[in-house]
C-alpha cells in the first residue's frame, strides 16, 4: 500500500553524496513489493490476460529464487502494460474498501493496507529501474507515464466512500484503545492515514480538487523532466585530456579516468576522461596542478542543469515554484514551506531556520580560518593566484594545507579502502551490531552484472544454533551509464507481517537495495575515506528496511518523517571512524598489511580540517531552500539564478565556496517535491545520530549489546509504528542535546 500512499515521485529514489558531514540521501517513498494479489486484484488480472501473457511483470515470480523480480526476462516496453493493468487492479481493492458493509479494523484499515500489491510489486521494479537502468527507452517510459501515474494517485484518495471509512477508523481510535481492543500500531496506522488523505487535498470541494490533481500532474511531469535533463549533462559531458593534463592526480585517480574513456569509446592510447560523476570530477578538483583544467571542470559541474539551452532546468524550477505556492494556498497555507513542515518533527519554516542558522553562523567562522589557513600556505610559498581563492581552488588547497600542517594525505590511505574491505568491515560492522550475516548468492542475477545478491540471515531468537532469512540485499556499487548519481537505499520488497490469507511468507520479507557511484577501477576499486562513509550511510539505511518489524507495510521500514529518515543512515557512518573497525579491516589490497597506527592518527587529527567549508556548503543550501520555498509570490519577474546570488550575499556566503547543489541541479527540491523545504533534515538528524552514538560511546563500547538491542528496537525496527520524538525519548531516556553534533564538527 505504501508504495502509492506517500509520494509518487519515481525519479527520486536516490541519494546526492556530501562530505562526510552531511550526506544527503533523498529518501523516496520507494515501492513495495508484496507479491500477493488480492482476489479483486486477481479478478482484474482475468480482465487482462491478453495483456499479461508474456509479460513478467504481471505473472507469478514464485519460481524466482525468493520470488525476487525475473530482472533477465524484463524490458522497457513490459512497464506501460504492466503498470495500467496493476492501476486498475489497485481501484478495484480500494473501491471495495469503500463498498464493504463491514466497518471492523481489518475490513477497513488492514484490507487498505494490503491493497495494491500488484500496483507495489510493479512499482517496485519500476521506480528501482528508473534509477539504476534508466536508458532511453526508459526515459521515454518515465515521461509517459508520469502524468499516469500523478492521475492515479490523485482518484486513489478520491474514491467515493473511502475517506469516510478511513475517518469512521479515524474517529474511534481512542475508544478502541481505551477498549484494549486495538493496538498503539493500530492507533497509528489510523492517524498515518487519516493525515495522508486530509494532505491529499480530500476536504477540498470538487472543483478545488480538480485543480489539485492538475497541479499535481503537471508537477509529476516537470519533476521528471528535470532529473532527466541532469541525466543527460551528466551522460554526455566529458572532459578529454592527457596524461600529462592529470598532473598531480594520484595513480587510482588516472586509472578510474583511463577506465572511463575507454567506456565511452575513446580508444587513443593518450586519452582519459573526467565526467560529471562526482567520484570523478570531485577528486580531479582536489589533486590537479591544472587550474584552468580544474576551472573548466567545476564550471561544468555546478552548471548541470543549464549545459544546453534546450535543457533550461531553471525555468523548469520557477515552474514548479509556482505550482506548489498554489498548492499550499489551496490546502489553507501562505507558503509551501508552512505547508511542507506541518507534517515535520520541525513543525514550522521557523524552528528550521533557527537550527540552520545557528549552525550557519559557525560554520562561517570555521570558514573564513580554514580560507586563512590557505591564504598564509601560498604566502609562505611565494605564490599568487589571480583573484585569489576561487570555488575551483579550495579544495586543491584544502588538501595541500591538510597534507602540510597534518602531515595527511588521502591517497595514503585509499590502498587500505578497497571497496571489498570496507564492504566486508561494513557486513562486520552489521554482524556485531545487529547478527546479520551476509550470504553471497553468486548464482543469482540481477538487473546488471556488477550488481551482487546477498541473503541476510541472523540467528533464531528461540533457536540460537538455527538462523534465519530476515532480507534479501542488492548492492550496486559502480556508477555507469544510464545510472542516477549520488546513493541511495530503495526497496523491491518491504517487510510486513499483513499479508493475505494463504500468502507465501516470503512476500514479507523485504528486499533491499542499496546503490552507489564509485568509480570502477581496472583492478581493485580504491575508495576514499568519504566513499566509505557513503558505503557505511546506504548500509544504515539498509538496516531501516532490513530490521523492519512492523505489522502493517504502510508504517513499516522508511515509512517515518522526513526529518527522522537520515537518523539510521547517519548514525551508521560513525563506526567507520572507529579504529577498532579500521584495525580489523582496513588492509592493503595488495600487501595485506593492515594500515598503520600513525596513519589513523594523522586521519583523526585531520578530520575536523575543512569542516567549515563542507557545512557552508550543506547549509546554504538547506538554507535557500527554505527561503525560496517561503515566497509568497513569484512574479513574472522572478528569476531564480537572481535570487540565489542575492539570497547568498544576504546571508554572508563566504568567499570561495558555492552550494553543493545550485539550483538547476538541486535535485532534492526540484525531482520530486520529497525533499522540497526539507533538505535541512540532514542537519536535524545529525543532531540525534550524535546523541545516539554518544550512548554508544558512554558504555566503554561501541558494540555494547544493550545498547545495540535498543538501538535496533528504537531507530531500526520500530518503523513509523511511533512517532519519532518519543522512539528517540525510549532510546536515551531524555530530549535531543545538540552538544554533541557542535562538539564532534569543532563548533562547539
């Protein structure tokens, strides 16, 4: 059911990698895959038979190993059939909600959970494809079928009768607890609900629910177009050099380089290539000596978006400004932002920005010194650089100062960071935490070769020598054509214990994917310490779907607030900092040697260095989102390139720093309206990952038991069966304390 109830927005289910303070994931409401059909579902399945045979999308997967997706027998022309045929079966099951003469909890509640399963399982390969295997063909698909799909979700809350049971739910949850006739779950489940739909525009009369649908097809479809126009000046940029042109770039830097040329057909013996890819152009801005080749490489990556005329994603976005102010004023609100945060542990545009520029005001100061730092290293060398330190500059002498005053260099450590290491310390970290085990399943295939099968298993709480399966886990690591950029944790499958009578038990374990964009090396693929933390990110979210124990699929997994979501992702990263996980894995993928102590060493005292500039530029973009989606007007005089330049000068951008994500490439707002007036939720959530890891660290143990069983009842499995402020008060016993996030990124 979750799978249609949150947000459609198919092009979102990715995550846009930071440093390793702030590593935002945008977090889609990623489909579900339960493969039972209903029996009005079944019925409807008759009606298309014609349509089915031969697509595997409509039949059975239950002679599929878990009854994963038959990814070999799948193709693009599959989706349009099988998503309409799955559409009509998903009305059928809510327009028999809606006609049901009986008015008990499973009738009305549990049959609107377990409605639409086709509709999830078709949606799950679907959303998961546009992300990871989104050819053209694809594309094509994705742009018909966004209005489609924008359509259907707007008759699901629409149907004639449905709110009314679902209010009817809504009404007598107090009295059925005070009964002991429901569980706290089933209270929840009835307010989740109850919310979505009052959200979804149900109270509005019928011609301002016209309206409201309209908006909401026409933002489907330029939310598509956006994130495809990113796609293509990712796809089709490309900067071709030298050997000699890399100069000052580290061995595994120029191999990912050779690698990505041949990959796109350049055959010269002399030819490399840096993309827009971040595991690329990022570390090209960091090592080269080339400053006019460092220039015309950033210049190109923070202008995705705009690169062609006939990609203009800035009036794209001024576009969808518009439609979700009028969105917001239908729905009784002055802006979307108010609109946005109502249903937030933040509440309101206000208690974001206090946390935002609290941290803004630092994070200048910490700045401007590091920018200091800089200026005196080239002063002591004697050199001079024409208009001082440009965006294209800083991090090449962020590293030069980091090297020279910590005697740190990030391609010292990367041979002890090989991806299999840090997967391995990954599983490791998993195992002790949680006794998850990882089963490689080789003879599985999945949608790409690179892509690896895993069964998780863990051990019986009844039955300790026994274990059993608790997941099924995707990892696809390499970034490729045709692949959204960034990481991100999405689902085929999510865990429910609300499945039909009859069902295979199987169709409740969830099926987890996690995806990242390392650049893939000829031989072992060496990460830097910031890729391994968005290893250890996706794994946390990966942990939020696996360690699911939620009775209803609606409430389970992901399925929490916005600004809670990026808590089990975030929280994860902090183990690989952690020298006794370093020590047990990280080892040279030639020697085996394990990395010396020194070399940890000179990491942790280099940790903080440059903190300043990575917050700057999370925080400015946190920050202008807020205030963009705050206007109560856009005029037709509004041009967004125009009020990012006076915003950021209004609030003191520091120089030499731009936003991590400018406007015509800020996915997280403009893909999908998820995230939009929520990027601050990294920011909200580091603040309780800290907390908890605090917890961890107060015991003399970072593997403490206890602490991990609470953790995993509390943040991991809990689903959104609680809300949020009270799963954080059963964790720590206490309100948040921002201390320990000022603390632990030299704010304090």
């Amino acid at each position: 059911m979750r799978a249609w109830s949150v947000a459609i927005q198919l092009v979102t289910t990715r995550a846009f990698q930071t440093t390793k303070a702030f590593r935002p994931r945008a977090l889609t409401p990623v489909f579900t895959t339960a493969l039972s059909v209903s029996t009005t579902a079944a019925d409807n399945m008759c009606k298309t038979s014609a349509i089915s045979e031969g697509n595997p999308l409509l039949q059975s997967w239950a002679a599929q190993p878990f009854h994963l997706p038959p990814f070999e027998e799948i193709n693009p022309g599959h989706f349009q059939p099988a998503l309409e045929a799955a559409m009509e079966a998903h009305i059928a099951d809510l327009e028999a909600i809606a006609s049901c003469t009986d008015n008990d909890f499973d009738s009305i509640l549990g049959a609107y959970d377990r409605a639409g399963s086709l509709y999830s399982k078709v949606c799950g390969v679907y959303g998961n494809y546009i992300s990871s295997l989104n050819t053209p063909d694809m594309q094509e698909v994705q742009s018909a079928m966004a209005p489609i799909l924008s359509r259907h979700r707007s008759k699901c809350y629409n149907i004639p009768g449905l709110f009314e049971k679902m209010t009817s739910m809504y009404d007598i949850r107090e009295e059925m607890a005070n009964k002991g006739e429901w569980t706290a779950e089933q209270v929840r489940l009835a307010e989740r609900v109850y919310t979505a739909f009052v959200r979804m525009g149900v109270k509005l009369n019928e011609e301002e629910k016209k309206e409201y649908g309209d908006i909401q097809v026409e933002l489907a479809t330029l939310q598509t177009k956006f994130m495809q126009n990113i796609l293509k000046d990712e796809e089709t940029w490309e900067m071709v050099i030298t050997a000699e042109d890399m100069a000052g770039c580290p061995d595994d830097l120029v191999a990912a380089a050779r690698q990505a040329a041949v990959d796109r057909g350049h055959e010269g013996a002399d030819e490399y290539v840096i993309t827009l890819g971040r595991s690329l152009v990022e570390p090209f801005l960091t090592y080269s000596t080339r400053r006019d080749l460092r220039k015309k490489a950033f210049d190109a990556w923070t202008s995705r978006g705009e690169l062609s005329e006939e990609r203009d994603n800035l009036a794209i976005a001024t576009k969808i400004l518009r439609l979700r102010k009028r969105q917001a004023n239908l729905m009784g609100h002055t802006t979307f932002s108010e609109y946005q945060t109502e249903d937030t542990m933040a509440q309101n545009p206000e208690n974001v920005m206090n946390l935002c520029m609290d941290v803004w005001k630092r994070a200048k100061e910490a700045a401007d010194k590091e920018r200091a730092m800089m200026e005196s290293f080239l002063s002591e060398k004697g050199d001079e650089l024409e208009g001082g330190i440009q965006p294209w500059d800083w991090r090449f002498y962020a590293e030069q100062v980091r090297q020279a005053n910590f005697n740190f260099d990030e391609s010292e450590l990367k041979p002890y960071l090989s991806l299999d290491a840090v997967t391995n310390a990954v599983f490791d970290v998993s195992n002790k935490l949680y006794g998850l085990k990882y089963v490689k399943r080789d003879d599985i295939k999945a949608y790409h070769k690179d892509v690896n099968v895993y069964e998780v298993r863990r051990a019986k709480k009844d039955a300790p020598d026994e274990d059993e399966l608790v997941a099924i886990f995707l990892h696809d690591n390499f970034s490729r054509a045709h692949k959204s950029s960034g990481a991100w944790m999405s689902e085929y499958r999510t865990q429910t214990k609300n499945l039909i009578e009859g069902a295979d038990p199987i169709e409740g374990v969830p099926i987890v994917s996690n995806n990242n964009n390392f650049a893939k090396g000829s031989g072992a693929t060496l990460l830097s310490f910031d890729d391994g933390t968005t290893l250890f990110h996706e794994m946390g979210h990966g942990h939020h779907g696996m360690l699911s124990d939620c009775t209803y699929e609606y409430l389970a997994s992901t399925s929490v607030l916005k600004d809670f979501v990026e808590l089990p992702s975030q929280l994860m990263e902090h183990w690989l900092e952690e020298p006794v996980v370093l020590k047990e894995h990280a080892k040279h993928y030639k020697t085996g040697e394990t990395v010396p102590d020194d070399l940890l060493a000179r990491l942790k005292a280099a940790s903080l260095f440059n903190e300043g500039f990575a917050t700057v530029e999370y925080t400015a973009c946190a920050l202008l989102d807020m205030a963009v989606h705050s206007l109560s007007e856009y005029d037709d005089n509004f041009d967004l390139s125009e009020f990012e330049k006076k915003y950021l000068a209004e609030i003191g951008m520091p120089q030499g720093i731009v936003m991590r994500h400018r406007p015509a490439h800020f996915a997280h707002l403009f893909a999908s309206s998820s995230y939009a007036s929520g990027y601050y939720v990294y920011q909200w959530a580091q603040v309780l990952d800290n907390d908890v890891f605090a917890a961890f660290q107060e015991t003399g143990d970072v593997f403490d038991a206890e602490t991990a069983e609470r953790c995993r009842r509390c943040i991991y499995s809990a689903g959104n069966t609680v809300a949020p402020q009270d799963l954080f008060k059963a964790f720590r016993g206490r309100e948040p304390d921002t201390s320990f996030f000022l603390k632990n990124k030299g704010m304090a």
